[in-house]
C-alpha cells in the first residue's frame, strides 16, 4: 500500500512496478508517489492510467494513490481531499519520521477521513495515535531503512490505542519489494505477535482493498 515510482523518487514507471510485483506473486499494489499541491494531478493521473491499464490485462489490484510529502500540517485536510477528488483511490502521508525534516504536528493532522494510511510516524504520541483510530487512519509499519526505527514504538502504541496496522515496504526500486517471509520478519522485528502479523499483512489490507472499492 506504498511505492514510489519515477514520477517521484522511486526507478520505475509505474507500470513497470506493477508488472515486477505480480511476477513477484502480488495480488495488491499502490502506487503513492510523493507529492504536494504542484504535482498530485499529474502522479494521480499518469499512476490511475498504468493501473487501469495493469487491473485489466494482469491478475493484480494496482490501485492509483498519492504519498502527501513535507506539507505543512494544516494543509493536509485539503490536500487530501483534494487528491481524492483528483481520482487518488488512496491517500497516504509521509509521517513524522525520525530520518527526516518533516514538520512536527503531521501525525496529528492525518487523522482526517480522506487520509487512509500514516506512514513512518517516527515518535508517535498516544494522543495522535487515538485520533487516527477515530478517522480509521491506518498506521505503518515500514521496513525503509532509518524510517522502520521507530516500528517499537508505532506498534506498541497502535495496539494500546486499537489502531490497525499494515505492513509496508515503502519501495522506491525492485529490490525493494518485500517476500511474504521477510515481511513477517519486518513485523515480527516491530514485535507483533503471530495473530497481529496476519491482521497487519492480510486482513487489514484487504479490508482497506474493500473500503477502497477493491474489494
């Protein structure tokens, strides 16, 4: 539920990746390029093209997105809505991670309807943990180098609060994309137990799939 592509950061067009990742044994991917306001429509546009075009001819759910990126925190409510609006299936924003700049106050700003996955919250607080399980925000756990520092302590404060769980690669290039195995040991490391692993990589995202209209 996040990839980059050479619409921003990532090596690959889009529908490269798609391709590389249901030969990989896929069955669900997101394309969520960063952005801000100057670029969404063009990624959310070029993205839902591929994906279209990927849902039709191969067996995979590539589902058009967008990873809102170093916006400032009271902007992201309108973003959001405004890269639903846009044609984004899914909104993701990059989180407070510890590795980089991002304004302090966008974990809180997340928690908003039209958000659907905070990534790499970095030092999460209980209290912004609690408004995203009020708005159905999903949190992520990441295997990106620097940014799964914090899994510990997004996971703990996850299940404190009852917020759902996805287990992300983040990939920005082919070698990137996680197997079933590693991706059970990126949760494992992040110290969910054998029933939380299956919720964080099966069950939550297929939930998010279908509240998507994927299901």
């Amino acid at each position: 539920m996040h990839t980059h592509t050479f619409l921003s950061d990532g090596v690959l067009s889009p529908v490269e990746l798609i391709r590389r990742a249901a030969v990989a044994g896929y069955t669900g991917l997101a394309i969520t390029d960063h952005a801000g306001p100057g670029t969404m429509e063009r990624c959310i546009a070029e993205a839902a093209r591929d994906c279209e075009l990927a849902r039709r001819h191969w067996r995979i759910v590539a589902v058009p997105g967008i990873e809102l990126t170093h916006c400032p925190p009271e902007s992201i409510p309108e973003l959001a809505r405004a890269a639903k609006e846009m044609g984004a299936k899914i909104v993701v924003v990059h989180g407070e991670t510890v590795v980089e700049p991002v304004p302090a106050g966008t974990n809180l700003a997340a928690a908003c309807r039209e958000v659907d996955v905070l990534a790499h919250p970095g030092l999460l607080t209980p209290e912004a943990a609690e408004r995203l399980v009020a708005e159905g925000v999903l949190l992520e756990i990441t295997a990106r180098k620097g940014h799964c520092l914090t899994n510990g302590l997004v996971a703990r404060l996850a299940r404190e609060a009852g917020c759902k769980m996805v287990v992300n690669s983040d990939t920005h290039s082919p070698a990137d994309l996680l197997s079933e195995g590693f991706a059970r040991m990126v949760a494992a490391g992040a110290g969910l137990a054998a029933q939380e692993q299956e919720q964080a990589l099966v069950i939550n995202p297929r939930e998010l799939l279908a509240r998507l209209g994927f299901g």
